[in-house]
C-alpha cells in the first residue's frame, strides 16, 4: 500500500518504521526540518510502563484546584481558560470518577508494557546506540508521599511489575549522588525501567526506516485531508530559507503598521495514497475537524530544562546514574549521556512560547534539592512542548470511520512510553491482522 503519515515525532517515526518493515511505500510529511523536533524534542526520556497512567484519577480535581496558588505546582493554568479548554475540564472531570480511571490505566499500562518490549525489541534487533540507562527510583519525601504511593504499589503488584520499597539508605546506595542534606523518607525502585534519549533513538530509527525505503518530506505542512477510497492530501512545502524568511517578516509585520512583503511557498500540491495516518500530535485536530472527526484534544505544556554534568575525579557519582521522579513535586530527574535533564509540569492552556517562570524555578529547585552543584546550570537549556493529550488518558489508536484515515495520536505525556507498541498495533491493524495485545478502548469509538 501508499501509505502518508502526518507527522514525524516519535509516534510518526516510530509507525513509518513498523510500516516499512511490513513492506508497504511509506511516505512521512513533517512541517519541521527534522525529526522529533517539537512535542518528542526534550522530554523526560523515561520508560516506565507501571506508572504510565491517566492525568484523569480520582483526587485530581481537588488537587488542581489546591495547587492553583501554590508556588511550584506540579499543574496549573496558563491563563484565563476559553471555551474550549473549559468544555475539556469538564470531560477531564467526568474521566476521574474511579470506574472510569481504572479501565483507562489499565489499558495504558496494558499498552505501556507492550511497547517496553517491543522498545527493546528494536534496540536489539537495530543495534541501536543511544544514550539509555537502566533504572527508576521513585523518591517519596516524606510519610505524606509513602501514604499516597501505596495503592500504586498494591497496583504494581497486580501487575506484576518487578519493584523494591526502600528505606532511605538504600536509596542512596541506588543513587550516591543524592545530597545528604534533602530530607527522603523511602523510595520505589523499578531496576527494569529505563531512560533514554527519545530524540537520539527518532533518528536512528528514521534512518533504519530509510534504508527500508521510507520517504520523509521535511519542511512540508499538510494543509488539508480529504477522505475517500483513496484518501488524498494538500501539502505545502516551505523552503527553509524562505520560511525562515516569513516568519521574521511576519513578526516585522507585527511591529509595524505597514505591509510586509512574505516570502511565498511552492504551490500548494495533492497527492493521493491507499491510506493516510495521523500522528501530528497536537495538530490533529485542526486537520481533522473539517472532516468531521472533532477530537477532544489539548496541549497540556511540559517543560524541561538540561544542562551538562561537571566532570570532578574526586566525585565520580556526581548527578543521577538513570532516572528519578520527585513524587512530591511530579518533577522527573534523568542523566541523558554526559547532561542532565529534569522535566515536569503539567500547565493547561496559555501559549508554547510563554514560560513560566515559576515552571521553571520548581524545576531548578528539585535539582538542587536533589543533586547541588552537579550541573553546569550557566549552560542549561528550558525546553517547552504541547503534550496532545485526550481528557480521559488514552491514546486513539485505529481506523477514524472516514475512508481512507487512520489515526495514532493522543499519547499525551506517555508518547515516548507507549510509541514503539502504538506503532506495531497500527500496523497491524492496517494489515488486518490481529493485534499482540487487546486493543479495547483504544479506538475511536470510546470517545462518542
């Protein structure tokens, strides 16, 4: 088959991957000029199927709305809310009575620990080189955090997750860098989670894909969908001198009260394919509303900061060896190769470009909390990114009940987590044959 994807993030690459092995002639249109360069640019990079789960769980209204005020939030507002940020509370809300939170965890974790296998799978299978290490250490500050953590332990008993609950000691022997000074009352270890470099292992798997003779069109927007047998799409591509070009005259533009002249793209062309795959992340949605398929989908914002790890001989376990999550502030802290990166918030509605300074300023103190003096913070890097993620948790994975129009979108903050196994489901389900795990709720049909 002729296949377009939307998209070349983690999802998109990881699906043109899976594509291209069964056979098919697979073409990948990316707006940016490489791969995962937005939403998949600088996350956490941790892989840990147990605690993949819904933002939707019973308590986290109250929580929210506790920690609207508070001055290093683990979630907040960006901003006055619209109508439509409103109209996805609400079913957020409806999401977090327990009946319904349980069936969505568990086909998250169902699908989390699918694709840990299938990640591996790949990584051994390619060869892959990335910058990875092996290791998850929860900590929990106090007996506050060790009381909320108990129904996730009795959960990761349930499902059989290999875990340890330590004592603070033992902590540390997991971790040596952490600083004596910061107060730690246990921790959960999970030894066979990982970390690793999610934009590193998108470009080596874009080139193994390559080698199968998959297509990626950088600098190319979709600009319109059309459903059919076939399906077609109108795409546009930008030189990247020319859209360079634009965007600095539009903001010229926007400074002034003249006209200014913006550099014009190639004209606009449709092509037609067997079956076109929508992994645009948060972009979806505009490009799927006129077809009448209007998913509930927001950019809940992440942020992230990195910067390198000082290299001292008289502390050689200086920073984290893999990666940790702060339980009290949701902040993760992973050792990506020679830097650190440390990401977390969970900010609704406001605008990608606008940082919070108080995002940011959580995360800076969870480092130092944790690891003084371990980075070169005169170095670090912020990073903000859009999470398309769906009021209920889930991604949609699936036929979208237009002809032609197939989706793998919605991973929310999970997406690096639950890429590898979306991707093999989706290509399975495009081949018409049955899926290595039961993909109930997942498709298109539990949003209606």
């Amino acid at each position: 088959m002729r296949v377009a994807i939307v998209g070349a993030g983690i999802i998109g690459v990881t699906t043109a991957y899976e594509l291209g092995a069964d056979g098919h002639e697979v073409t990948v249109f990316e707006r940016s000029g490489s791969v995962a360069a937005e939403a998949s640019f600088a996350n956490a990079g941790v892989v840990a199927p147990g605690y993949v789960g819904p933002w939707a769980a019973p308590g986290m209204p109250r929580k929210l709305l506790s920690q609207l005020f508070s001055r290093h939030a683990a979630a907040r507002l960006g901003g006055t809310p619209d109508a439509a940020t409103l109209a996805w509370l609400w079913r957020w809300w409806r999401a977090c009575r327990t009946k319904v939170h349980g069936a969505n965890r568990s086909r998250m974790q169902r699908l989390a620990a699918y694709s840990h296998e299938r990640l591996r799978g790949l990584r051994h299978q390619l060869q892959l080189d990335y910058e990875r290490a092996d290791g998850y250490l929860v900590l929990l500050r106090g007996e506050r955090e060790l009381a909320t953590a108990k129904p996730g332990l009795q959960l990761l008993q349930e499902l059989g997750v290999a875990h340890r609950l330590l004592d603070a000691a033992d902590c540390r022997r997991v971790e040596p860098g952490l600083s004596p000074d910061t107060p730690l009352h246990a921790g959960i270890h999970l030894a066979q989670d990982e970390v690793g470099n999610c934009r590193q292992f998108a470009h080596l798997l874009r080139l193994e894909a390559q080698r199968l003779g998959v297509r990626f069109r950088f600098h190319t927007t979709v600009r319109r969908i059309e459903a059919g047998s076939p399906p077609s799409l109108l795409h546009e591509y930008t030189p990247p001198e020319e859209a360079t070009a634009a965007a600095a005259a539009r903001a010229d533009f926007a400074s002034s009260e003249g006209p200014a002249t913006v550099p014009q793209a190639i004209e606009p062309q449709l092509e037609r394919f067997d079956a076109v795959i929508v992994c645009a992340a948060i972009g979806s949605a505009a490009l799927l509303r006129p077809l009448g398929l209007k998913l509930p989908l927001a950019p809940v914002y992440g942020y992230s900061i990195t910067a390198p790890l000082r290299q001292l001989e008289a502390h050689p376990d200086l920073g984290p060896r893999a990666a940790l999550m702060d339980e009290r502030y949701k902040v993760a802290i992973s050792r990506i190769g020679q830097r650190v990166r440390v990401a977390g918030s969970a900010e609704l509605g406001g605008r990608r470009e606008a940082y919070s300074d108080a995002a940011i300023a959580t995360l800076h103190k969870v480092l130092h909390d944790w690891f003084p003096g371990a980075a070169q913070t005169a170095q670090v890097q912020r990073w903000k990114g859009a999470r398309p993620m769906l009021p209920d948790g889930p991604p949609v994975l699936g036929a979208s009940g237009l002809p032609g129009v197939w989706l793998n979108l919605g991973h929310g903050s999970s997406g690096w987590a639950l890429s590898c196994g979306s991707a093999r489901v989706l290509a399975d389900q495009l081949a018409g044959r049955a899926t290595a795990i039961d993909v109930e709720g997942l498709d298109i049909a539990r949003l209606r």
